[in-house]
C-alpha cells in the first residue's frame, strides 16, 4: 500500500518547565538541536490560535507527516495490542499464583493430620 502523506500550519507553543523554558529553546536553537528545539514544542491548532492552555505562543510550524501504509499501520497495531494482552495475561497469572499462595497457606493452617 501507498504511504500517506499529510501536510498543515499549526501553531507552535512552548511549555515552561522540565527543560522547555525559553532560554533552554534558545540555548537549543545556538547550538543547532532542532530535534530538541521541535521537541520542546506543541504543536497543535490553527496559526491564528492566540491560546492554549498555559502554553505560550512561540510561533507557527508547517508540519508534513508522512504515515505508514495502512496494511503496516494495521500491523503495528496488533503487534502492541498482543504486547498489553500479554502484559496482562502475566500480571494475571503472577496475581492467580500469589492467591493460590494464601489459600495453600490457610489450608495449611487448617490441616489436621488423621490419626
């Protein structure tokens, strides 16, 4: 299948805190970090949004994402959801064997050897 490509100007926005103060973007944009520069941003909303939370407006970005192909978007998706369900399956088992535990533990308690 195809790659699907899309294309938009959105609004950049700055959050201060954890390392995305505007000194730090600026200390980044010095040096050449774009990656760290984009990284420090939201992008999110139409150019002419003038709010956002308490973000600060910092300026706009033209943003071109190009998406996997729809079969291998698909894939990627099973292949996470059998990642949680087998999460979930350990955690399940992990749970059922700390309960077995208690019961054999109590039985235990309550067993009386025959005479």
């Amino acid at each position: 299948m195809e790659q699907i490509k899309i294309t938009a100007t959105v609004a950049a926005w700055l959050h201060g805190g954890y390392g995305s103060e505007p000194q730090d973007m600026l200390a980044a944009i010095e040096k050449g970090d774009s990656v760290r520069v984009i990284n420090m941003m939201a992008l999110y909303g139409k150019p002419e949004m003038s709010a956002f939370g308490d973000y600060v407006r910092v300026g706009e970005a033209d943003v071109t994402l190009r998406l996997l192909p729809r079969d291998e978007q698909t894939r990627k998706a099973v292949e996470t959801l059998n990642r949680k369900l087998n999460e979930l399956r350990a955690a399940y088992l992990t749970k059922q064997q700390e309960i077995m535990e208690q019961i054999s533990k109590l039985q235990a308690l309550d067993y009386v050897e025959a005479a």
